[in-house]
C-alpha cells in the first residue's frame, strides 16, 4: 500500500499542478485576446447599427471620444489621457479641429480625473457642433445633457447609445442626464 501511495502521490502532484498552469496561462491568453482586441470599431447605437460619422476624419476622431467618454465615465484617469491623446492627434487634420486638439491637449496634461471633466466640457461643446455639420452616414447620435456638471452650469455629451452613462459624474450619479437631441 505504501508504495502505491508513493508512487500515485507525485503523479496527483503533478497533475495538480499542470491543471492550475493551464489555468492561469488560459486567464492570460484571455487577457491577451481582449488587449488584441480592435476597440476602434463603431459603437453600435440604440437602433442595433453601427454609428458612422459622414466625415471620415470626424469619424475617426468621433470614435476616439467614444472611448474617452467611456474612460470618464468608469473615472479612469490613465485611458482617459490616451484617449484624448488619440482625438488630439486626429483633430489637427481635421478641418476647424484646432479646439478639438486643444480641449484634448487639456485632458492629456490633467492630472485628476475632476481636470479631465473640466476639460471635457469644452471638448464635448465642440464634437456636438462638428458633428450636426457633418450628419451620420449610419446610426444615431446622442446628445445628452447633465444639469450638475461644470459647477451646476450643466453641460452636454456625444453618446452612441440612447441608455444615460454620466461622463461629468462617474459612478456618484451614473444615470443623471437626459438626451436633449438625436442627430441621424
């Protein structure tokens, strides 16, 4: 019997530890996979399309601050910064994008997550403009409003999606706002 348990003893050892390595490595391919992962794609509106800016160049900026709306609503400092860098570097080549790239410039350089929202208000103010005078090719547009934001003074964001994500409040007031306006 005890050399049986000898035996059988360093293969479960073994085995064990080839299960929990198998496990960790498929965490990490997961990881991987999601960071490989093409976050540049449209944003799928509220009527099941893909939302396409009629500009190209609006567009590619129009997704960049897809994404740092998304980062100020979940308060993420860093993804906000590459975002912003992102919309900075796409709305110089972007005509009458001189305000866009500064208001990012802003966000880059901010180093609380409140200065990014400050900054964001100005930014947002301009991609609502840029985008009435460019229309959607496909999709909607949202424009939204939050009466707290900019020191109550209330201000406005862009977003895909009909469903209030609060980028002025994060996760104190996720769900405060209101859309003001669909622009198709």
């Amino acid at each position: 019997m005890k050399h049986v348990i000898r035996l059988v003893a360093p293969l479960a050892l073994a085995l064990l530890l080839t299960a929990c390595g198998a496990n960790n490595q498929e965490a990490e391919n997961k990881e991987q996979d999601h960071a490989a992962m093409d976050h540049s794609q449209p944003q799928a509106s509220a009527t099941g399309g893909s939302v396409v800016i009629e500009n190209d160049q609006l567009n590619a900026v129009y997704q960049h601050y897809v994404h740092l709306t998304t980062a100020l609503t979940n308060s993420d400092v860093a993804e906000a910064k590459s975002a912003a860098n992102a919309i900075e570097a796409g709305a110089k080549d972007l005509p009458g994008g001189n305000a866009i790239a500064s208001s990012a410039a802003k966000i880059t350089f901010a180093s609380s997550i409140e200065g990014q929202r400050e900054a964001y208000v100005q930014l947002s103010s301009e991609m609502v403009e840029q985008v009435k005078q460019a229309g959607v090719e496909n999709g909607e547009v949202f424009v939204q409003f939050c009466p707290m934001a900019n020191n109550d003074k209330g201000a406005t964001w862009l977003s895909s999606t009909k469903e209030i994500r609060n980028p002025y409040m994060g996760e104190k007031m996720l769900k405060c706002g209101e859309t003001r306006e669909t622009i198709q």
